[in-house]
C-alpha cells in the first residue's frame, strides 16, 4: 500500500506566493482556472497544511464563496502543529500532528493508498521538497510580477531539483500550469551544456 504526495504551488511569475497589496490570485482569476481548483480538489485525498496555512484557510473559506471553498470543508485535512487544540483545531475534519512533518509523511505514504496534496504552507513544503518525498509539483504561473511586494518564496533558498515536465495547461489565456515530477540534483551529467570549441 503506496500513495503519492502532491506539491500545490501558487506563484507570480518571479516565484513569489504572496505580495503585500495584491489580492488572491494576484487578481487574475477566471472561469478555466476556477474549474480546475472544482476539479483539482474534488478527487478523493487528504490535504496537508502547516498552521499558519491551516489558519488562514480556515478563514478563507468562512469569508469567501469560491466553488470548492465547500469540499474544502469536507475534506480530511492533516496539519502539522504543536499549538493547535488536537481536540479543537478549528476547522472540520481535520487532525493535529504534533510531530516531525517528513517522518509522518513517509509512514503515511506507506501506510495508505489516499493521495496527499499540500497547498501553501512554504517552510512545510520546502521540507518535504528537501527530504525527497514530494512526488509530483504543481505550479501555477500567474501573469504578474510582484517585485518588492513579493514574499513566501518557495524554492528561494531551498533545494536543487531536476524536474521532468509531465503537463502543461494554459487557464484563461494568461495562466500557465505545468506539472513536475522532482528529482533532488546530485550532479551535472558529463557532456551537457555549451560546446567547447576545438583547438586548431
């Protein structure tokens, strides 16, 4: 009994997560891009969040009526945290763990067969990322460059990764989402880059 864990990342187009007076989705939002939030959230899986994305969330889906802000709700959701009330976390059908995110989530993924999809959460994905248990990585592209607006970088200072690109899919006209399996870089393989020129 396997799974996979899924990597769910939103950015501007220079790698940042969030920008200091920007709105959601930097403002780009549109039906296509809608739908594949419907379609990427209604498959069965559990959703893996840290606490500060874990509490944001949990606003998010009290305040606004995006149209999978519900199955969100529904969803089984597991969030890494050692402050957060176990019995009373403060969203539904979720469950505290209060112990070492990358241990877990390699006994998880060999303990059951439910996909698991982390959003957001930057310090607990580059973790995850770092420790080589992330299987696929979806990035979604937004058309905006935030500058010096731009903070919760996820790949800054993190990492090196080979990625083999497995989907491309562009929403709205103006979104891109590309689809990666990561692979921790070890080395440059011998014989790529620029040629050299021979000696005459």
């Amino acid at each position: 009994m396997t799974t996979t864990l899924t990597v769910d990342y939103f950015m501007s187009l220079d790698g940042y997560g969030s920008a200091e007076g920007w709105p959601g989705y930097w403002g780009k939002e549109g039906p296509q891009l809608r739908q594949d939030r419907v379609d990427t959230f209604e498959r069965d899986q559990v959703l893996v969040l840290g606490a500060t994305t874990f509490r944001e969330f949990a606003k998010f889906v009290k305040l606004f009526d995006e149209p999978y802000y519900d199955r969100l709700n529904e969803m089984p959701k597991l969030v890494f945290s050692s402050t957060l009330d176990p019995k009373d976390p403060g969203w539904e059908n979720s469950t505290v763990l209060a112990e070492d995110a990358v241990a877990a989530i390699r006994r998880l993924k060999e303990t059951t067969d439910v996909p698991l999809r982390s959003h957001g959460s930057i310090s607990l994905n580059r973790a995850l990322l770092a420790a080589g248990v992330v299987d696929r990585l979806e990035v979604m592209v937004f058309p905006a460059i935030t500058g010096k607006a731009g903070y919760a970088a996820l790949f800054q200072d993190g990492a090196e990764f080979d990625l083999d690109l497995v989907d491309t899919t562009v929403l709205d006209g103006r979104t891109l989402k590309l689809v990666y399996e990561p692979t921790l870089h070890t080395a440059v393989p011998e014989d790529v880059g620029p040629t050299r020129r021979t000696a005459e």
